[in-house]
C-alpha cells in the first residue's frame, strides 16, 4: 500500500454514523491480516462526534484542520502534525472546526487497557541525539527517535534519518509511516534478491512495509517520518 500525497489521495463518502449529527466523513482503508488491522485516510467536515471508541487500540497522524477531542482526562487539541493513540473503550466528543484528515492504524486484535498519548506536532519535536546507522552502504547516516506509545503490540512515534543508504529489513513486523519532511526513495527487493519496486518519498506520502519486506533506504535530504509498527 502506497499514496505519493496522503492530502491528494481520493477518498470516497461513507455520511453520518448518526443521522443526527451534521458531520459526514470520507474514508479509504485497506484492511490486512485477515481484517484484524485496518490502516487507511479518514477525512471529516465540521460538527460534533460523539460516543466511546470499540474494542480497538487507533493511532493517528493528524495531516489537516483543526478540532478539539474532549474526553475523561481532559482535552486534546488536534492540528496538523499531532501524532496520538487512543485506547479501546475510550470515551469522546469531536469538535470538528476545520475539515480534518488523517492516517489512521485501527488495531482489532486483542489485547488490553491502555491510556490514550498525544503528540502536539511530530514535526518539531525534539528527538535527542542521533546514533549513526549500524549497516552502512554509502555515506554517513545518522538516525534518531522518540516513540510515544507501546502497548498491545503497537509502537508508535517519529524517527529522522540524515542522508545516506542503508539496507533495512521488516522481521515479525509491519511498519506503516508517513513522510513529515525530507526526501528518499525506498527500493524493495523481490523475490530474487533484486530491486523490483521502487517508492519516492517526499513530505505526505504513505507506505506500508509488510513484514518479511527486505530492500534498502536512499536518503537524499534528512527524512523524518511519523510511524506505527505493528507486532505480528
């Protein structure tokens, strides 16, 4: 799964969850491993959403508009660039001020209580010292990050890399990112080993890298991305 522009990608109606509330959302979602997690772009115009979250753990990246969520512990003002995780069974109300969209990871599987975490901007968060990367194929590249949530086999948070190249690997877990700043292209290996897809990354692309997924990192200008790996 992959969208050059998650601003850009087209998104189809779906209306109200509740004919009373004036708000309508667009969703587009590409379910996986067996429909227990979903990942997909969710668009809503202004009004009010009320009632608890299912039996589900969500991250969130924020891309566009404004709302205020209101819920047991306070309140969490959302703008672009938040970067938040609700828990299952978590009780809101939205105010939607501006139409909003976002990059959601919706996760069915099992698991247990957990507290909901909010990043107010992903782009400008400090992320400490960086560490240079252990396996290096050209240049000197340099990744730091700060994760906000782990729980329930999710980890989310934001990570940087300066330029450079370097071969990755997704063992025992899928990684779903979106670009906050920064430019690299992502190859993919096939099945013999060779390069068979290639994906450009610039500000607002998407991607997912199911697990198993072998290739390599090109950064051309520091990179910085919001993420959610996903524990098989």
């Amino acid at each position: 799964m992959y969208t050059p522009s998650i601003l850009d990608t087209p998104l189809h109606p779906t209306g109200p969850a509740n004919p009373a509330e004036p708000t309508r959302s667009i969703i587009a979602g590409w379910p996986f491993l067996d429909g227990e997690l979903e990942i997909g772009i969710w668009e809503c115009s202004p009004g009010n959403l009320d009632g608890p979250s299912g039996d589900e753990n969500e991250a969130m990246l924020m891309v566009a508009g404004r709302a205020t969520v209101t819920h047991d512990g306070g309140t969490f003002d959302l703008a672009p660039g938040t970067l938040w995780t609700t828990p299952r069974a978590w009780n809101q109300h939205w105010d939607v001020h501006q139409t909003v969209r976002k990059m959601y990871v919706i996760d069915h599987r099992a698991g247990t209580a957990g507290i909901a975490t909010h990043l107010a901007n992903a782009y400008s968060v400090d992320l400490g010292s960086g560490t240079p990367r252990p396996v290096v194929i050209a240049g000197d590249p340099v990744e730091s990050s700060v994760s906000t949530w782990q729980h329930d086999r999710l980890d989310v948070g934001v990570w940087e890399c300066t330029p450079g190249e370097f071969p990755f690997r997704r063992d025992g877990y899928q990684e779903v990112f979106c670009v906050l700043s920064g430019r690299a292209t992502l190859h993919i290996d096939g099945a013999d080993g060779t390069t068979c897809q290639s994906f450009e990354l610039v500000p607002g692309a998407m991607i997912l890298t199911p697990s198993g997924t072998t290739g390599r990192w090109v950064v051309h200008e520091t990179i910085r991305k919001a993420y959610v790996i996903i524990t098989d």
